[in-house]
C-alpha cells in the first residue's frame, strides 16, 4: 500500500456520531429522500437519526467522508475584577 492510501477498515455508525466530507457528493437531506443536497468538502454532518446513520455510512464506505469528533468549547466562568474606588 502507499502512503496517502486508506486501509479498508468498516467504521460502524454509532449515535451522534459526526463525519466530516473529504470529497463533494450528493445525498438526501430528510428522511423520504425526496430531497437531495450537495455535501461539500469539510462540512461536518451530525448522524442523530437512522436515515443520518444510513447516508454517513454510506459516505464512509465509499471513502466520502471520515469519522471526526468534535468536542463543544468548554464554558468558561468570567469573573469580574473588583475595582477599588480612587479617592
């Protein structure tokens, strides 16, 4: 195998699982699949529900996309800093 070539390793699916697109390709947006998007290159879907999950592996099988996790930013407290008064 060369280098840049991806191993033919089956991710599975999981909930609330993210990919992320490494090539452009079409897919549905909505469970009837009635309707059809064009996914691009870099954008993360969210695969909360079974039609998400079935689009994704299938982007994940056809080497569309990758398994990524993104982690929400921590909230950070801010504290105000007390300011003594001038006399």
């Amino acid at each position: 195998m060369g280098t840049g070539c991806r191993k033919n390793v089956r991710i599975k699916i999981e909930d609330n699982m993210q990919i992320k697109m490494t090539q452009n390709a079409f897919g549905s947006i909505n469970k009837s699949g009635n309707a059809t998007k064009e996914y691009k290159i870099d954008e993360i879907i969210d695969c909360k529900e079974d039609w998400q999950k079935s689009l994704g592996q299938i982007f994940l099988d056809n080497n569309l996309a990758i398994e990524v996790k993104v982690t929400a930013p921590k909230e950070k407290k801010v504290s105000k800093k007390k300011t003594k008064a001038k006399k």
